[in-house]
C-alpha cells in the first residue's frame, strides 16, 4: 500500500513540474522531455526484468 502512494506521489509531481517547467505553450520540448523520460522508464524496466530472468 506505501508503495503505491509513494509512486502516485511522484507520478503527479513529475506531471506538475512537467506543466511548470516546459507549460503548455512548447509542445516540441515538452514532447521531447517526455520521450527522454519514458525511453529512461522503459530502460530501467527491461534491465529489472533481465536482472529477475538471470536469478
């Protein structure tokens, strides 16, 4: 249960800093950030799943 509110913390406070720092005029920055950020995500998901599968 602490976990899934610590990550709902963080999810909505990554979307507020998101909104306050690219807002919503700047869409090709905002899109590029975003796209940095969700291949990191997926990055460290099949290095988690690699590291489980090798156990």
């Amino acid at each position: 249960m602490g976990y899934k509110i610590l990550g709902y913390a963080v999810w909505n406070g990554g979307k507020f800093y998101m909104k306050q720092r690219y807002g919503t005029a700047s869409g090709a920055k905002r899109l590029a950030a975003l796209g940095i950020v969700g291949a990191a995500v997926v990055a460290l998901a099949v290095k988690g799943a690699h590291r489980d599968a090798s156990s």
